[in-house]
C-alpha cells in the first residue's frame, strides 16, 4: 500500500470507558479501520485531560479515573479519512475529532535482508 504525500490526519479524543458495540471505542475505531483497509490507526493514553464535560480525569495515584483520555490517529488519504469519519457518527457519544493536512514522509515496512 502506497500513501499519497499529501494525507490526512484524523485524530480522536474519546475517554477510556466509552465503548461501541460491547468494545471499548478506541478498540472499536481501531478495529474499523483495519476492517475499511485504511493505512494504520495508533491509541495512545493520556494521563490526564478533561473535554467538553469539564470534568478533570487523572491518572494521579490518589483519584485514579477509570476513564482517562485516549487519542486514535490515523493518516491516509483525505477521501479515505473523510469516508471513514462518516462511519465515527453513530459510534461516538461524546469528544472530539478534528482533521489536518499530513505531509507523508514514509510509509514502508521492514525489508528482507
């Protein structure tokens, strides 16, 4: 698979306990995006943040949250990142998605020696 050098970078901002489908939604998301042969998806954990709610969740030893921040990346083309966020609508109770230009300086995998 080849990347153009003018992608896109889908990024998401879920909490931790939000699930979709009896998964946790970043499990989902990531699940969907292999599913519709996108490029790659990549969940990181945050360890603190809040969002729309204004609720602070923090991984801090003395309140930990059971819900703290995940972010899903993903960059493929715009007209795949764009198809894709039309199937995030009815998943997605609640965060932010946003979208930005990605200049694709690699995408290759391990050679054989």
């Amino acid at each position: 698979m080849t990347l153009p050098k003018e992608g896109q970078l889908l990024r998401i901002f879920a909490g931790e306990a939000d699930k979709h489908q009896g998964l946790p939604l970043g499990e989902w998301i990531i699940r969907e995006a292999k599913k519709r042969g996108l490029a790659g998806a990549t969940m990181f954990r945050g360890v603190a943040g809040f969002g729309v709610g204004s609720r602070i969740h923090t991984a801090h030893l003395l309140r930990l949250s059971s819900d703290l921040p995940v972010v899903i990346e993903i960059v493929d083309d715009p007209s795949k990142i764009e198809a894709f966020i039309t199937t995030l609508d009815d998943a997605f109770p609640r965060g932010l998605i946003t979208v930005e230009k990605a200049r694709v300086i690699w995408y290759r995998t391990i050679k054989n020696p």
